[in-house]
C-alpha cells in the first residue's frame, strides 16, 4: 500500500470522525462522541503514516526530502495540525462540540489535496532553490500558525453564532462551550498562531536569503504572509491594550484566517517565486 491510497482512506475517516461529530451534536447522543474521538484519533495516526511512508517512497525514488514541498504534501500537513491541536483542545476542555468545526477543515483540507484533479500526488525532485533543512522549518512552523488560525476561524464563527441568541438554552447552541470560554479560546489559538507564524516568516527569510541571496523580496507569498501577519498583531494589540473582547475580536480572527487562505491558495495565481506551491 502506497502512501497515497493511506492518505485517501485517512480522507474518507476524517470525513466520518467529522460525520459523527455533528451527529454527536445535533441527536445529543454521547455515544457518538466517543466513537467520532476514537475515529479522529484513527485519522491522526494514519495522516501519520501517510507522511512517514510518503517520506520513505521519496528516498526509494532516489530524490529523498521532507514531504512539505508541493500544494499536496503541505495540505496533507495541515489537515494533520489541525486534527491534532483540535484533539488537544479536546482533551483540555472536555468539550466534542468544537470537533464539529475543527475535524471538518481537517477533512476539507486533505480531500482537496487527495481528490482534486489539478493537485498532483506524484512524488518529484527539489528545484534547487528548495534543497535546505530551512524548508522543513519554514513549512513546518507556518502550517501550525495556520492550523491554530483555522481553529480560531471555527472558534470565532462558534461565538458569533452563540452570541446571536439571548437565550440559547434547549437549542443547538446551548452545547457550545460558553462564549467566555470561546473567545478565551480564539484567544489562545491567535497567540499559539501567532507565535509559529512569526517563526515561519523569519525561517523563510533565512532560507530566502541562502537560495537566492536576499531575506525578503516582495514576493506576492511574502506580502501577504506579512499582511496576515499585520492583521494578526492587530487583534492581539487590540484585545492587549485595547481591551477588545467577543465580536470585534471574532471579526478580526475570521478576517485574519481569509488572509491566510489567500497567502496560501491566492498568491499561486500571481507571478511569484513561490508558485511552485501551485501544486
């Protein structure tokens, strides 16, 4: 079995962890919540395996790196850092209903990378200017700061959703963790994202400057990972010194998490040193 057929069925168990999380939810029974864990958790180990395996094919082929190199492998990353932060976020609250959020952008994440049919699987040699450990840092800490921001992307869309009714109690909504609880959260989420993002960018100067011999150039990925940056600061000055709280603070998360699908998926249109992650 090769890594791309784990990676497919891993797709199909995200899919169903993602399924019984929302029944969980929505028929109250905690029965499916303790089957929807069990299935995350499967997932997680065969995301894990997918990685491991695909690494080893890669060296079988002679061309040996890290698989974050293309649109498929670092999807296949970020589908697993969101499914693992969610389960710890899980484990820490004692709360299923946030899976109901987390575990379905874990499964967008990677079935795009395994079905769609302008992503390639295949298994291909480094441009030159891709051949150093800084890669692994750069991919590696960006895709964290992106999975805490997804997170943080449901978390916000939860408050907002929660917030809108006076009293929620017997709804849907009333399973949500409190709305103090979800902003403290998206909170966190921000900050932990923050941290990593801020890590990638530096990581990705210094690989920048060792490839092509400057720490910055105003590549559109660059730009934008700057902008997603600025717009991330922004929430935390505001909510440190500012003393913004819940909505303003849910707005600005899910605005900062558009930034981060542009840099991500936007930019590969534009003409740029980063549009080998075009796929």
């Amino acid at each position: 079995m090769n890594s791309s057929i784990i990676l497919s069925l891993t797709t199909f168990i995200y899919g169903f962890a993602a399924f019984l999380y929302i029944a969980s939810w929505v028929f109250r029974k905690t029965v499916f919540g303790r089957i929807a864990t069990w299935t995350a958790i499967l997932g997680v180990c065969g995301n894990t395996l997918g990685i491991v395996v695909r690494w080893m094919e890669s060296y079988r082929l002679g061309i040996g790196h890290a698989p974050l190199s293309n649109l498929y492998e670092s999807l296949v990353f970020f589908a697993w850092t969101i499914a693992v932060l969610y389960l710890i976020i899980e484990r820490k609250y004692k709360n299923q209903t946030i899976g109901v959020v987390a575990l379905p952008l874990a499964f967008l994440a990677i079935a795009y990378a395994s079905l769609s049919p302008n992503i390639s699987d295949t298994i291909q040699p480094l441009l030159p200017a891709l051949k150093s450990n800084w890669l692994i840092a750069h991919v590696m800490t960006c895709f964290v700061g992106y999975a805490a921001f997804a997170i943080a992307f449901g978390l916000s869309g939860m408050y907002l959703l929660k917030g809108r009714q006076t009293d929620a109690s017997g709804t849907l909504l009333s399973h949500f963790p409190d709305t103090s609880v979800l902003d403290e959260l998206t909170h966190q989420m921000v900050m932990f994202g923050f941290l990593f993002l801020t890590i990638g960018i530096i990581t990705g100067a210094v690989w920048a400057n060792s490839a092509w011999g400057r720490y910055w150039g105003w590549d559109p990925k660059e730009t934008w990972s700057l902008i997603t940056w600025f717009v991330y600061a922004t929430l935390l000055h505001a909510r440190l010194m500012r003393g913004w709280h819940g909505k303003r603070i849910a707005f600005l998360s899910m605005a900062g998490f558009l930034a981060v699908l542009f840099t991500y998926f936007g930019v590969n249109y534009l003409p740029g040193l980063h549009s080998y992650g075009a796929g």
